[in-house]
C-alpha cells in the first residue's frame, strides 16, 4: 500500500508537469488550429533560464532557497512568456493567412532553433540543479511519509491550473478566449482584438510551459537541451489524450498520463513506461478519437 | 446626414467579384432592408460593414468616419453590431456568458446590466434560460440570443442578418415585432431579409440587390406596391 500510494503521488507530481506543458499546446491548438512544435523547447529554454539565473547570477546565493525559487520562478515564467510571445510574432503571425502546413513547417523550424541554440549557448551536456534548493522535509498523512519536494510539485502545478480555470471561466477576457476559439469572426463581431488575444495565448502557455520547466530541474535535479523534445512529445500525447482544444482535458490527460507511466514503472518495467503511456493513448483514442474530454471531431488534425 | 453610407462597393472573393458598385445610405432611427435572392450579396454587404470581408474599392462611411480604416473590432467600437447569418453564437457557453461577450468593449458595469435587463424584457425566454448552454438552445431562441448579443454592445446601427431564417411563422412574427421595439428605442437597423413581405411592412425605406447590383431602391410601401417587386419577392 506505502509503495503504491508513492508511485501515485510521484505519478501526480511527474503529471502535474506534463499537464502545465500540455496547457500551451491545447490553448494554442484552441486558438490558431496549430500544434506549436517549439512549445516543448520553450519548456527546456525554462529550465536553462532557471538554471542560469540560480546560479550563474548567483541568486541561489543571494536570497533563502524558497524566496530564491519563487523568484526564479515568477522572474523564468515571464521570461518565456515574452519569447512565446516573440515567437508568435516571428514564426507564426507572417504565415497566418497561409495555409496551415506552413505555420506547422514553420513550427519545426523554431522547435530546432531552439534546441539548437540551447546546445550552442549551454553545451551539449547534462547540467545539474543546485541540490541544496530541494526541500528535504518528508509530511506525514494518514500515516505515509510523503517527500516535501514531490508534494511541492503536486501543489505548484495544481495551483496554477486552478487559477488558469478560474481565469478562463470567470473574467472577461478568459471568455474572449475562449470565444476566439469556439469562431473568431463571430468574437471579432462582439469586438474582440483577435490578434491581441492570440498573443495572449502565447503568453500564458509558454509562461506555464517555463515554471513547469524549472519544476523538473529542481524535481529531477538535471537537464539538458533535448529535454524540450522527450517531455514535449509526452505532454502533446497528454494533451492528445484530454482532448486537444479542451483546457480541462489536458490538465486531466497529463495527469492520467504521469500516473500510467509510473504504475508502469512500479509494477511493470521502467523500460517499458513509454510503451504503455502510448499503447494507453491508443487504447483511448480507439474508444474515444476524440479524447476523454475533446467534443469536436479530430478532423482539423 | 446619412448615418451610414456605401458608395461604389466592390467586393471580391478571390478572383471573383461578387458585389459590382453597390452604393447605399441609412439615416439615422430608419429601419431598412436589403432584399434579393440567396447570393445577391446582401450578407457580403453585412460583413463588409463590420470589416469581416474587404473591400476591393469604394467606401463605407459611418457617422463620416471612413471605415476602411478600422478593423473589426473597432468598428464595433464606433457603434456597429451584427446578427450574423446563421445566429454563429458560442454553443458551449451559456446565455448569459454570450450575451456579456457582446458587451465585451462596454466597460460601464451599470449599462452593461441595464442593457442586460432590457434584452431581458425583450427576450423573456433568455432569462429563463440564462444558464444554459447556448448550442442546447432551439433556432428560434438562438436567433434571440444572437439578437440580444448584439444589441449588448449598445450600437447606434444593428446589422440583422435574416433573423427569420428557419423559424416558424408565429415565431417570425413575434421577432419582427422585436424588432420595432429595439427601432422605437433609437436603434437604427439595417435588416437583411428573404421574407420580403415581412421585412418591407417593417422597413422605412428598402433595396433590392441583383447578382452584386442594387436593381432597386425606394420606400418600403412603393416596393410593396411595385408590380415586378410581387412578382419576384411577393410570389405575385
């Protein structure tokens, strides 16, 4: 029972991760009708932005380890939020009235811009999140001693999520959103700027996207440049596997899917988690094409 | 002065021209109506005043501001509201979050919720359906709901695009006599209509497009009385 209650919780922090990822896809994809390539590279740009500031700016020195993290963390989640904002600019807006294969081709193009500048600037290594950052106190509920750390990355993420749902459900411009989605020239008819909310999107998923990258530094404690690639695939899947287009559904898919992956794991193989989070993807796309949560026909995929 | 007035309109779509010099006015507090078969372009003229679809030359001038120079977001700013052509309302948000988004660039909370009230009193059936999802509405109630959308932006000039399409004649009826209401409280209303009949008892003044070309403009009573306006429009 201890071993499995673990694996759930550490299946509920690694998802947590996907989720925030996954948000970024499943709002852009909402909006524009495009799946953003580089959006799990903006992940990895995160954790580097992080990585930088804690310790080649010294900031892990500077300030106490929470009040250094939460810096870091609000100072990288606008850091890459600008950058989605300037890649939306660059990459995307030029090509918006040209057809959807060449914003995806254009996507590519950024996602290995982005790898490839991670490898020039940091190098092609592993590099190591200072440990001393992790909290090392252990919680204890109903009797299991849980690690702070993973508990922390449960919150964090449910935190944000939370706020986004509150956000797009109960203000004014979370509806525009939301309606831009749904028709943008009916949303232009009520007056809202289409541009300015689509920058938006590229600003809230990519914002998202960096917090949960220094999440993993600090969760994992190593990075390194192609993780924008592994963890993008999974959290795409997790979104894929909500729904795509459906906020809720990603949060839910990458949720599910941090859990089947390290029941697979625990009870299974760790060689094998891959091979069960897409054999369960297929297994859901086959009863469900839409996703768990996704009601529009997957046809504009 | 005109409130709104087109002069010379050509609209393309792609290569092909569908509106060929299309000049037309609306004075303010007038109801008028556009009438013509399906592809005459009376919806390309809609879209073309909310800046939906651009216009290959001539101008759209509203209270003397040249609306080519807006984008449609603005326009909606300047006073212009539509009723688009099949109702296009949110279908997995509710009533009430649709009609707030038609208010989205009223920033005064206190109109917003007399407005609100008012489209209340014109639409009952709204308000009792307030927290419903708009795509579970019927045609009909969709329809009202588009209507009441557009009129939460508060516009000086409401864009109707066939609000009778599809409903059941007691059910036009009653929406048409909405729309005297909503003209009585100074709303000038430009209607876009295949009821012809209906439309012109409505409407001050109306124009009947042909294939791109206004054929026809007067009164709505002389279009009702002219001899090939029955013929086409009236079914003799």
């Amino acid at each position: 029972m201890e071993f499995f209650v673990q694996q759930l919780l550490n299946g509920l922090a690694v998802g947590g991760i996907y989720a925030l990822v996954a948000l970024g896809y499943t709002m852009v994809y909402g909006v524009l009708k495009l799946i953003n390539f580089a959006h799990g590279d903006l992940f990895a740009v995160g954790a580097y932005l992080g990585l930088t500031l804690l310790v080649s700016c010294h900031l892990a020195q500077m300030l106490p380890p929470f009040a250094a993290v939460l810096l870091v963390f609000v100072l990288v989640a606008l850091m890459v939020a600008l950058i989605g904002y300037l890649l939306e600019r660059v990459a995307y807006r030029p090509l918006r009235s040209a057809g959807r294969l060449s914003a995806v081709v254009s996507a590519l193009g950024a996602s290995i811009f982005f790898e490839n500048a991670l490898m020039l600037i940091y190098g092609a290594r592993v590099f190591v999140y200072p440990d001393f950052l992790r909290p090392d106190f252990t919680v204890t509920i109903m009797g299991f001693s849980i690690p702070g750390m993973r508990l922390l990355v449960i919150v964090v993420s449910i935190v944000l999520m939370v706020a986004l749902q509150v956000f797009m459900l109960h203000t004014r411009v979370g509806a525009a959103i939301r309606a831009v989605a749904i028709d943008q020239g009916a949303a232009r008819l009520m007056g809202i700027n289409v541009n300015r909310i689509i920058s938006l999107v590229f600003l809230i998923g990519p914002g998202l996207g960096g917090a949960a990258g220094i999440l993993v530094g600090i969760y994992y404690g190593q990075i390194d440049f192609l993780m924008g690639w592994s963890y993008g695939l999974k959290a795409f899947t997790a979104a894929i596997l909500g729904g795509i287009g459906n906020i809720p559904g990603a949060m839910v898919g990458g949720l599910l899917l941090g859990v089947v992956e390290a029941m697979a794991s625990a009870y299974f193989a760790v060689a094998w988690k891959d091979a069960v989070a897409f054999f369960v993807l297929i297994l859901i796309l086959i009863v469900r094409p839409t996703g768990l949560l996704g009601e529009r026909t997957a046809d504009k995929l | 002065m005109a409130l709104l007035e087109i002069e010379d309109l050509h609209v393309c779509y792609g290569r092909v021209e569908v509106l060929h010099g299309i000049s037309l006015q609306v004075d303010e507090g007038e109801i008028v109506t556009l009438l013509g078969a399906n592809g005459a372009g009376k919806s390309t003229t809609l879209m073309s005043i909310s800046r939906l679809v651009n216009a290959k030359s001539g101008t759209i001038r509203f209270d003397g501001k040249d609306l080519g120079k807006y984008q449609s977001h603005e326009v909606v700013g300047l006073g212009i509201a539509q009723s688009p052509e099949g109702r296009r309302v949110f279908g997995t948000m509710t009533v009430e979050e649709n009609l707030r988004l038609g208010a989205f660039l009223v920033n005064n909370e206190a109109q917003k919720e007399s407005t609100l009230r008012w489209i209340f009193e014109l639409f009952p059936r709204l308000e009792e359906r307030r927290e419903q999802l708009a795509g579970t509405l019927s045609g009909g109630e969709q329809q009202m709901l588009a209507m009441g959308r557009a009129l939460m932006a508060q516009p000086r000039l409401l864009l109707l695009d066939e609000p009778s399409l599809g409903l059941a004649p007691l059910l036009v009826k009653s929406i048409f006599q909405t729309i005297r209401r909503i003209s009585e409280n100074g709303v000038t209303v430009l209607l876009v209509e295949q009821n012809a009949r209906a439309a012109l008892k409505l409407a001050n003044r109306g124009y009947v497009l042909e294939v791109g070309n206004v054929v026809m403009q007067d009164t709505a009573q002389a279009l009702l009385a002219n001899p090939s306006v029955r013929e086409a429009y009236l079914g003799g």
